[in-house]
C-alpha cells in the first residue's frame, strides 16, 4: 500500500479530473496513476478495506459501512465530484479513501484537501481543515456562520481489545473488540479568531457561552424535557445565531 504524494496528487487531480464532467477513461487513468505513486497506498483483492466489522466486534472504525459517493476540494481549490468516484473515512486514520470499482482502492494523504463532503440519502457530511483548531485534522461541520458561532466535531476512534474476566463469582470486561469513538466539539467564536472546546453538558455550555446567557435561558426552557445530545448542541448554536 502506498501514500500518495501531496503534489503528485495535485498533479493527477488537475490533469485527469480537470473537466467538469471527466469520462470513464480519465477517471481510471487517474487512479491508476495513483496506484503506481511510490508514497501512496493501495488496496487490492484481499487487502481492500472491510467496512463492515464481523459479528463480534462492535462499532466501525470507518464512517460509513459502505462506499458512499461525495466530493473533494483540494487546497487549490479544485473541486473532485465525479459520479465515477466512491468514498469513505477512516476514523482512525483520518484518511480517505477513493474507488472507482470497488476493487482498486487508494487510501490518500490529506494535507492537500480543504475539505470533502460525503453524501447519503438521508444527510450531507462535511468535513474540513480548520486551521484555528489544529492544520492536520479534519472536522465535521455541524454549524458555519462566518459572521457569527460555528460548531465543529473531531472524531478519534480507536480500538478496545475484549478484556473479559471472571474469577468465577464476578464478571469483569467484554468479550468482545469494540471500535470506541472519542468526540470533542469546538466553537468558534464571530470573527473566527477564537474558538474553545464544548462539551455537551450544561455546565460546560454556561461557561463557553456565558455571554449568550439570555438565549441559554431561553433554550433550555423551552427544551427542558431534552437530554443534551449532538443535536441539542447543533440547534442550540443555530438558535443563538438568529
């Protein structure tokens, strides 16, 4: 498997997804300039990524289960969104990965990507640098006003080996692996010069937003029988940018 290189990267996008409708034979040779790169990676038969975790292993350590189709914005703002091109995440490693025919995979160095977005049938995912936070990650978007908060979402994910034990009068553990997701939420505050860390609790958003305490009263009233999820964080914010 291999990496690709930034700039050859650059290269392959400009040249063989440079048209705004790329035909079958760009895309493919695109791809496959990428397989013969020295630093990128590769999949291929048996080594292809496996979405889908086996029975006793819970989570994923991917986003999705499945490819999902999606587009790109390199760093010179060249935009990938080609009908031809399937895409997921790796949690983990905080790459993406891109296929064509689902047996040829390329897993990509991001430090060239402004952002990508991923597409079901039921949502958009937005993922992009945010250079205020941290150059190398990429954060889901959950809220953007340039003019007011945004709310953004790092995702680490690792893995939790079955650990179980008993010493025959107690059971200790899981007897099975398990992918672990660790979130952490960030604002950033109107002018996009500051930003500082949330969490989803009560105290934790007093204190972050102690100047917006108004509106604070005001939502948590009107949503008093809500616990204090992702989305209560996600409308909260929206509702302090009206």
């Amino acid at each position: 498997m291999k990496i690709i290189s930034t700039g050859f990267l650059l290269f392959c996008l400009t040249s063989g997804f440079g048209q705004s409708s790329p035909d079958p034979i760009s895309v493919q040779s695109s791809i496959q300039d990428f397989t013969n790169s020295q630093t990128s990676k590769t999949y291929t038969g048996t080594f292809l990524p496996v979405f889908s975790q086996k029975e006793d292993t819970k989570g994923n350590r991917y986003l999705f289960d499945s490819w999902v189709p999606g587009t790109v914005v390199a760093a010179n703002n060249f935009v990938l969104d080609s009908s031809n091109l399937l895409f997921n995440y790796d949690k983990m490693s905080h790459h993406l990965f891109i296929t064509k025919d689902k047996k040829n995979v390329v897993e990509v160095n991001n430090e060239e990507f402004k952002s990508f977005t991923f597409r079901t049938d039921s949502q958009e995912y937005v993922f992009k640098h945010v250079d205020l936070i941290d150059q190398w990650n990429f954060f889901q978007e959950l809220v953007f006003a340039s003019d007011n908060y945004s709310l953004y979402k790092l995702t680490h994910t690792h893995l939790k080996r079955a650990n179980y034990s008993t010493d025959g009068k107690y059971e200790y553990g899981n007897d099975f692996d398990e992918y672990v997701d660790q979130i952490e939420y960030f604002i950033i505050f109107p002018g996009g010069k500051l930003y500082k860390k949330i969490k989803p609790v009560r105290k934790s958003i007093y204190e972050v937003l102690s100047m917006e305490r108004t509106k604070l009263d005001g939502y948590f009233s009107l949503h008093r029988e809500s616990f204090i999820t992702e989305n209560f964080l996600t409308g909260l914010i929206l509702s302090i940018n009206k």
